[in-house]
C-alpha cells in the first residue's frame, strides 16, 4: 500500500435505502482521503450508491464489491460542491484523523480546489485504488469504465444531497 495515497479512516455507514436497485448508504462519520498534499474530507450524512458495477454476473464477480472506499471518494468527487484541501503539514496528519467534522478539519488546510474537475475526480479515483494495493486488472478497467461511461452521473447533486430512494430501510423487493 502507498503511504503517500491512502485513507485515515474506515467507512462508518448506515443503509437508508434503495435508489433504482443499488443499496444507499449514509456516512456516520467522517472518511478522510489523502494523497501527498492534497486531502480529502467526506463528511458525515453523505449518501452514495457505491460503484456502479453492472450486475452482470462475469462483470460483477470480476470488479464488483471491490473498492468500497475508493468508490465512496470517487462518488464524493463527482458532486457538484465537492472540495479537494491543500493539507498545511504532513506533520498534522494524525490530527487531522481525529476531525469529525468540516470546522475542525478546515483548521489543518489551507486552499482548495472546487469544484473537482471530471478527469481529476476519475483520475483519483485510479489513484486510490492503486495506492490500496489493487492490481491492474482492477483498477484500470474501472478507471476507463468511469471515464467513458461516468459522464451522466457528475454533477448532478450537491455534497449532502440525498440520493431519491425508491425504497426506505434495508429491506428490497
């Protein structure tokens, strides 16, 4: 795993429901991303549907249910308020891991960048995967699925929009 590229924490989420067939999670807790000196913050009550690997079943057992944060940065990525920080000092980033929520975070950052062009979001996103040890077959296929095919997903909602459920709960027919 790269030590420049990786993630200070886990996902904490809880499931709120169905949107077109895919399980929306919301995060409980904050999932920070860094990559040399730029940083990530995804904070609490953000919804994502995770990667929208097609349910084929030869696709899906080869890519499905892989890269769940990377796929949650990914999706973060892509909103349209989305912010990638310019971290002050490295020095800071096990500070910066105890942040829950934006306030306190943006006290170890300096600038950003917003919103996050689609290349840079798509880019990132074959950047985390690879920085978590993921091998080629994985990540790069998935990189160019996203380039070719993630263009009617980007900006379509803000950062804490919630994804319009078909269905509430856990439970899906």
């Amino acid at each position: 795993m790269n030590t420049e590229t990786r993630f200070l924490s886990q996902i904490c989420s809880k499931d709120v429901g169905y949107s077109c067939g895919r399980l929306v999670r919301e995060h409980t807790s904050p999932l920070i991303w860094v990559n040399g000196p730029k940083v990530v913050f995804i904070p609490t009550k953000f919804q994502t549907d995770g990667a929208s690997v097609p349910r084929v079943p030869i696709v899906y057992s080869i890519w499905g249910d892989r890269v769940h944060r990377e796929a949650d940065l990914h999706d973060y990525m892509y909103r349209i308020d989305a912010r990638m920080y310019y971290l002050r000092d490295k020095a800071i980033l096990g500070e910066l891991s105890l942040c829950n929520t934006l306030d306190e975070f943006e006290g170890f950052v300096e600038g950003f960048i917003c919103p996050i062009p689609k290349e840079d979001g798509d880019w990132l996103f074959r950047v985390a995967m690879k920085g978590q040890g993921r091998s080629w077959c994985i990540y790069h296929p998935m990189y160019l699925a996203v380039r070719s095919l993630g263009g009617p997903s980007y900006h379509q909602r803000g950062v804490l929009d919630p994804i319009p459920l078909d269905t509430i709960g856990g439970s899906h027919e």
